[in-house]
C-alpha cells in the first residue's frame, strides 16, 4: 500500500483487518508520510510488517525477492524498515534514482481491471501519475515538496497514457480525462 497523511488511517484499519483475518500475511506500506514518520508509523502500526523509507520501486521489488527465499536476508534490502525480534530495524539508505525512465512500465495488461473503480463514477479505469509525488498541492501537506526530482521526461507522458488504454486502462481509444499535469 502506497499511501499520502490522509488515508494513512485507512490503511491502518485495513491492516488489522487483514491480520485478525490472515494472520501471516505480510503487509509493506509507502509513500511520502511514511518515508518522513517511518519510525514513529512502525511504533504506531504494529500490523505493517515492512515499511518503505524512500524508493520503492527497487525496495519493495528486492523485498519480494528476500521473501520468496527459505532464508531472507532482510537487512540486505536497502530502503526498508522491518521488525526483527520485537525491534523496529531501520535499514541502509537506498540513493533516489536519477532517473524514472531506467523504471519499465507497468503490465497493464496484467491488472483485473474489472475489479478497479477509480476516484469517479467511471468504472474499471486506472489513474497513472507520470512524475514522483502527489499533483493535488495542498499547503499543509508534505506530498508537496520542491525537490521532487528524477521525473520522467514530458516525451514519456503519450506512451505511458497510450499504454494505459488512452486514459482508462483497458479501453483503447477512450479519450483522457482532464488533464494530464507532469510536473516538471
């Protein structure tokens, strides 16, 4: 679950959820709250097994590789706070990326998008944000920062809202919605 300070109780709800109903079943958040709040989330939170200090996309692609192993090695995955023996382990930091175009795009092709309803009255659509951050720019919140950096380049934006089936994953040609805010 990636997720921004206003929902960050959702999540949390969900996470006891999950585990009253499958106990071992490992949960690993993110997002920029969590990235800032790591340890005091961790205290507050003792369902999130994994927690996502920075990057995510190598973090969490390297934490399900550990896991999938008979023996992970935990403390090897750099960007990751995790529990170990009662104790909240704080990782190596994990350098931001340089650049978001190194990251491949998404399997849209693998989504259920049956199962997805997005934030509108639309159904089975997928919103894509084609920069790091949130685009909403709320004064209080710390999402919305000036040192967002890496971003994919504004030539990337077409092919990724093309591949997402024209603005609404699954349904080639469909026209985009709004509008689309790279923030470069």
């Amino acid at each position: 679950m990636t997720e921004t300070i206003a929902i960050v109780p959702h999540y949390q709800n969900a996470a006891k959820f999950i585990k009253k109903a499958r106990p071992h079943t490992p949960i690993c958040v993110g997002g920029f709250y969590i990235a800032a709040n790591y340890q005091s989330v961790a205290e507050d939170t003792p369902e999130f097994d994994f927690l996502i200090a920075g990057e995510p996309e190598m973090t969490f692609t390297e934490l399900c590789q550990e896991l999938s192993k008979p023996k992970p090695d935990l403390a090897s995955v750099k960007g990751l706070v995790h529990r170990q023996n009662g104790s909240i382990k704080i990782n190596a930091y994990r350098s931001l990326m340089k650049n978001l175009d190194d990251l491949p795009m998404p399997a849209y092709d693998l989504f259920p998008m049956d199962k997805y309803q997005g934030w509108s009255t639309l159904k089975h659509y997928q919103e894509i944000f084609t920069s790091r951050g949130c685009p909403f720019g709320c004064g209080f919140c710390i999402d919305w920062l000036p040192w967002i950096r890496g971003k994919q380049g504004l030539a990337a934006v077409p092919d990724q809202v093309s591949r997402a089936g024209g603005g609404r994953a699954g349904a080639p040609g469909k026209k985009v919605r709004g509008t689309v805010r790279p923030y470069l």
